[in-house]
C-alpha cells in the first residue's frame, strides 16, 4: 500500500511540473502573440488556440497536485464540530462522491479523445492542430485525480492521513 500511495504521490507532483510548464508557456506565447500582433503588426495564427489549450491542460493536469496539497477549496465548518470518526467518515463520504464524479469524466474524456483521435480531428483555424492533443488533458488529469483520490482514502483508511488536516483531539471553537 506505501508504494501505491507513494507512486500516485509521485505522479500528482509530475503532473503539477507539467500544470506550470503548460502555465508559463502559455505566458511566453501571449507575450509573442502581443509582439507579433501589436509591435510587427502581423496575424496571430496559432497563438491563441495554443493558450487556451494549455490553460485547459493545466487545469486538468494540475488537479491531482492540488488534491495532494489538500488546495482545493473545503468547507470546514462541520468538520470541525464533529468528532474524529465523524470527521473520517464525512472525509471519505465526499472522497467516494468525488471519485465516482472524476471516474465518469475521466471516462466520457476517453471516449470524446478516441473519437478525436479515430476520427482525425483537427481544428478548425488555420493552424489546425490534431485535437487528440489537447483532449487528452481530460481523461489523464481526471484519471490521475481518481487514483489521488483512492491514495488519500486508504492513508484516511489507514490513519497515514487526519481528515481535514484536523488531529483527532483538535476541536475548534
């Protein structure tokens, strides 16, 4: 089990590398595309479609990384006033709600790149990227979510992990 939870932690870390490399490339390009388009005043072909693929692959992407962080945004306000079983229990009734969410995602992802990738799907601008690129984003960050979120309920499982970031006898007033 330590070396699941140790290899999905290792995967959610490379997946936040990759989330703010796709971040400062998209910063280089818009930097480029404000050069070409405003300073040489020539057309910006590819730019923006790059940018906005990016940003959604690194939102997908950094998923996991942000889980592993405990970053997302939590409401804690009945953590707080339960005790620790009731904490471990609320803890892993929303792991298992937002597991079977990203597992269908994840899914309806694959499809949507395999029918991208079978079917040759380029876009529609002049550039025309191949679209199973950017649509692989969905099914891999949601995927690797799903496993984040397996590794977090078995270090809850296992007490490796306090639900909530709350040690059993802490009680907020």
């Amino acid at each position: 089990m330590n070396v699941f939870i140790e290899a999905v932690r290792r995967l959610s870390v490379a997946c936040g590398v990759a989330s703010v490399l796709l971040l400062i490339a998209s910063v280089v390009v818009v930097c480029h595309l404000v050069i070409v388009r405003y300073g040489l005043g020539a057309s910006a072909i590819w730019q923006h479609e790059f940018v906005t693929f990016s940003l959604i692959g690194a939102t997908f992407l950094g998923g996991p990384y942000v889980l592993l962080t405990k970053g997302h945004v939590n409401v804690d306000l009945l953590p707080i006033y339960l005790g620790h079983r009731g904490r471990v229990a609320l803890a892993l009734l929303s792991s298992v709600l937002s597991l079977i969410f990203c597992v269908i995602i994840a899914w309806r992802g694959l499809l949507w790149w395999e029918e991208a990738w079978v079917g040759n799907w380029h876009g529609e601008t002049v550039w025309a990227p191949p679209l199973w690129i950017p649509y692989i984003a969905m099914p891999l960050g949601m995927g690797l979510l799903s496993l984040q979120y397996v590794a977090d309920m078995l270090s809850l499982i296992t007490g490796r992990d306090m639900p909530f970031g709350l040690k059993p006898e802490e009680r907020q007033s």
